[in-house]
C-alpha cells in the first residue's frame, strides 16, 4: 500500500467506531510507510516491544493501554473524530511530503525517560 492509497481508502470516512478501525488503519499505516507491522502481544508485559493495546500502569496506579506501543521510538494513541467528513480534510502539506521522499526528519533530543512508565 502507497501513502496515496493510504489516504485514498481513510480520507472522508464517516461512522464506524474507534475500536472497530484503529488496528486496521494502523496495520494500514505501516504497509504504507514501508515498516513491518506490529508484533503479537505476549503475557509479559515487558517483552511487548512493538505492540498494539501495550498495558501500562498509569502513575495514579490505574490500568491503561497505548494503542500502539514501540520501545524507545513512540507511543500512539487513535482518535475517532467526531466532526463530518466533509469537514475532517487537512492540508497535510510539507509534512506528506516527507512521507513520500522517505526523507528522515532531524532528530530532536533524547526520548522521554521510561521511568515515567511503569509498564516497562
């Protein structure tokens, strides 16, 4: 999958659920940027290393999940909007650009300490 089809298939889509999409725009998102797809999840938490639905221990002590998790890199949370497809288009501009020349954008700093994740 292209980005171009990528955004083909998601762009001015309208219903449907967060729940019901998120993991099938995200196996999506991969295939298009070139990046394997997400590892299957294991019982230990601290080996789920590229993951979707990773648990994390919230520092209130609750239970949470990142809807996609890899290690030292990111942490990605899907959103359903709630505005009408019609409205929902964004000129992603330059930042598409990027997506198509491949071109890696300059680091900026270190990653956020993992201490403030007791999941791992």
């Amino acid at each position: 999958m292209t980005i171009d089809e990528l955004m083909r298939r998601w762009t001015g889509q309208e219903g449907g659920a967060e729940r019901a999409n998120y993991a099938l725009f995200l196996a999506d998102f991969c295939d298009a940027l070139g990046l394997p797809r997400p590892d299957p999840a294991g019982a230990t938490t601290e080996h789920n290393d590229y993951v979707l639905e990773r648990f994390v221990r919230r520092p209130d002590g609750s239970n949470g999940r990142i809807d996609l998790y890899k290690r030292d890199c990111f942490v990605l949370e899907a959103k359903q909007s709630r505005q009408k497809a019609g409205d929902k288009y964004i000129d992603a501009g330059p930042q598409l650009d990027l997506l198509k020349t491949g071109h890696e954008p300059e680091k900026l700093g270190r990653p956020p300490s993992r201490r403030n994740f007791r999941g791992g």
